[in-house]
C-alpha cells in the first residue's frame, strides 16, 4: 500500500472509510440543504414576508443555541458513529413531517396559518438536531484519520459539503418547478433514510475521552475555557462570525428571485447555488495548493472580499451580475472555510472535539441563522437591497477593526503545526 503523506492531494481519499463518510456527508447535506430550500420556498409563497424568512432561522438558532454545549459534552461522552445514527433517524421523521403537512388533503382542510406554525415547529426541533450534527461529525472524522491528514481530510469533507450544497439548492429550485413541494419534500426523506443506510457501513469508533463520566459543568467550563485561551481559534471563529451575521444575504435569495430580479424557482436554484460553486471550486484548488502560510492574513483577506461580493449583489438588478458576485462571494467564503477547520482540527485534542465543534457551531454555524433572522428584520425596517448593502458594509468594517485590533491574529501561520504533525507519524 501507498505511504500515505500529507503532501499527496488524494491522501485522505486513499483510506476506504473516509471515502464511506464522505458518502454519507454529501447524500446528507444534499438532503439537507435541499429541505431548507424548499421550506423557504414555500413559506414565502404562503406569506409574502421577508421577515417569515428570518423566522425560518430563528426557529432553528434557539434550539441550536440552547443546546450546543450540552451536546458537544454528550458527544465527547458517547460512541460517535452509533449517535449520528440516532440524530439521523430522528431527522428522518422531520422530513417525514416535513412532506405530509403538503400533502393535498392537509393542504386543503388545515388553515395557512396552522400549516405555517407546523413548519415553524419541525424547523425548530430540526434546531435541537443540528446542535449534535456538528460536533459528531467533527469528531467522527478524526477517528478515521490519521492526525497528519487532518488539512488534507478538513479540504476533502469542505468540498464534499460544498459540493452538496452546490447541487442541493440548485436541484431544489428545478425540482419546485417540476414536481412542486410536496414530491420535493418526499426526495428528501429517501435522501435522509440513504444517509442512514450508508452511516452504517462505517464501524463503531472508541472513545478518546479519559474523563468518562465528568460532571457536566466542569465538562463545559473546560471546552469553553480551551477555546478562549487558544487565541487562534478564537480570532477565526469570531470574526467568522461577525462576518456571516451580518452578510446573511442568502436568507433574502427568495425575495431578490421573485420580486426584484422576477427569475422564478429555476433562477432562485441558480442564485442559491452560486455560492457553493465558488466555494468548492476554491476547496478543490487549495488540496493541491495549501493555504496554511500567512493564514492569518488571507482569512483577513477573503473575508473582505466577502463583504464587497455581498455589497455588489444587493446593488445588482441585473440576473448575471448577481450571479458572479454570489459566485466570487463563495470563493472568498471557501478561503475561509478551509483555514478555519484547518486550525479546529490542528489545534483541537482528540478528548475535546465534541464540545470545541460545539462553541464552533454557537460562534459560526448558528450565525447563519441569526444572519438570516437580522437581514429578515432589517429588510423589513429598510428594504431588501438596503439590507444587504448594510450587512456588507458591517463585514468590511468588521474586517478592518479586527486586523487593527489584533495584529498577532494577522500573522498567524499554520505551517509548523502541520509539519510537527507529519513528523509524529
């Protein structure tokens, strides 16, 4: 067998288990992204209201929020790959949910604002869900690779959940125009069931965790602490999340398609899935050409960039133009991407991945959500396209107050950390 090598792209691809996960991880977030699409969708068409949008996201944040360093110390304390099969089965039943309030009986006999509130509700334990997605996979993913592989793994499991999030959206808004929400909906539950099936191809992982049984508060104190002393994860996590805040233009995609661009649901899959294209092409690229050196500045760097794509698209009344500013929007957010699980999984120990994943998703994954929820509200206070512009404006701004304040942040480099790895083996 082949010596496996950090400097070799295909390195992570070369053991059997990883390419099984990586699997799982596209059928999932195909399903996954595909829902949140269609749910948008739908709840748009039943309201009118950019700010049900935002809803959306907030039914999903506060359950996420509540729960996420609960879950990050019940992952650190469980079997992984056994409590990413309970999560997904009771995903399943939310799309199940999820497809049967569409049905044309439901439809017809159920008032529009009980089947809106029911949607709301499923999106909201889904919200309890995600709090544990998180923190399992991160976890899972070093259990099947050596720690050498990590960047390679990290690139590799970014594209594949870009990729997904390419095709998902995209495959969405066809899928609306050709056979409607409702058979959409039913796509996704046989999507969430496959996912099921092909997690169990994977074998059952050991716990790392010599603390099994540590009171859950001194559990969480300790994650918590971890984070904030480890100034490296800190500075990207927290400006990753001041930056998608207030950059969460993607949540306004239905408005700009169906009242201010007027592109239908095919147009609404094309805008969705322009970010995701940028991103992954821009993952593919660095697995052959790493970003570690100057890390610190380039995430500095593509973060800005962020912020002037999204500035572009909420001026643009023009279908292509928004198209390649939502497409460059993802190149830069792929930058980022890769450089900050690269730091995650470098720099996070193997007994603490669970509740580290877990301050992850409060700082960077719930703040999709909270963007989607403040671009919601502040459209509806100021109007879509000055919304988006405002959300810009505070990610360049945010950008440049961070590079001031914290210049060792600017000089970060992942280089040494990396090699010290290699040499471990």
């Amino acid at each position: 067998m082949k010596k496996l090598t950090s400097k070799d792209p295909y390195a992570a691809l070369r053991i059997k288990e990883f390419k099984i996960f990586l699997l799982l991880r596209f059928v999932l977030v195909f399903g996954w992204s595909m829902q949140f699409i269609v749910i948008e969708w739908q709840v748009y068409s039943i309201t009118k209201d950019p700010l049900s949008l935002g809803v959306i996201g907030l039914m999903e944040i506060i359950p996420a929020l509540s729960m996420a360093l609960f879950a990050g110390h019940i992952v650190d304390q469980r079997e992984k790959r056994n409590l990413l099969a309970i999560c997904l089965a009771a995903f399943s039943l939310i799309s199940l949910g999820l497809f049967l309030l569409t049905w044309p009986v439901i439809v017809s006999t159920w008032s529009t604002k009980t089947i809106l509130y029911s949607i709301y509700a499923l999106v909201f334990f889904g919200g309890f869900l995600r709090s544990f997605f998180g923190p399992t996979i991160f976890s899972l993913i070093a259990l099947i690779v050596p720690k050498k592989l990590y960047p390679n793994a990290a690139t590799w499991s970014s594209s594949t959940w870009q990729m997904a999030s390419v095709l998902g959206p995209a495959f969405a808004g066809f899928a609306i125009g050709w056979i409607g929400v409702h058979w959409s909906l039913c796509i996704i539950f046989s999507l969430v069931i496959l996912s099921l099936i092909i997690l169990l191809q994977i074998k059952k992982k050991p716990i790392l965790n010599p603390k099994l049984g540590e009171p859950i508060i001194e559990s969480l104190k300790e994650g918590v602490r971890f984070v904030f002393k480890t100034k490296a994860i800190l500075g990207a996590l927290t400006l990753d999340m001041i930056a998608v805040l207030f950059g969460g233009a993607v949540a306004l995609l239905p408005v700009f398609a169906q009242d201010i661009l007027k592109v239908g649901s095919e147009g609404f899959g094309i805008l969705r899935a322009a970010p995701a294209v940028g991103a992954f092409l821009t993952m593919l690229i660095t697995a052959y050409i790493p970003i570690s050196k100057n890390a610190g500045m380039k995430l500095l760097g593509a973060i800005f960039g962020f912020g002037v794509c999204i500035i572009v698209f909420g001026l643009s009344s023009i279908f292509w133009i928004s198209v390649m500013a939502l497409f460059f929007s993802g190149v830069t957010d792929g930058i980022s991407m890769v450089i900050r699980q690269t730091i995650l999984q470098i720099k996070t120990p193997d007994n603490m991945r669970g509740r580290v994943a877990s301050v992850n998703s409060m700082f960077v994954g719930s703040s999709n959500e909270l963007g989607a929820f403040e671009s919601g509200l502040t459209a509806k206070l100021m109007g879509t396209v000055t919304a988006v512009v405002f959300g810009g404006t505070m990610t360049l701004i945010t950008v440049v107050t961070t590079g001031l304040v914290l210049p060792s942040f600017r000089k970060l480099d992942l280089t040494k950390d990396i090699e010290a790895h290699e040499k471990e083996d």
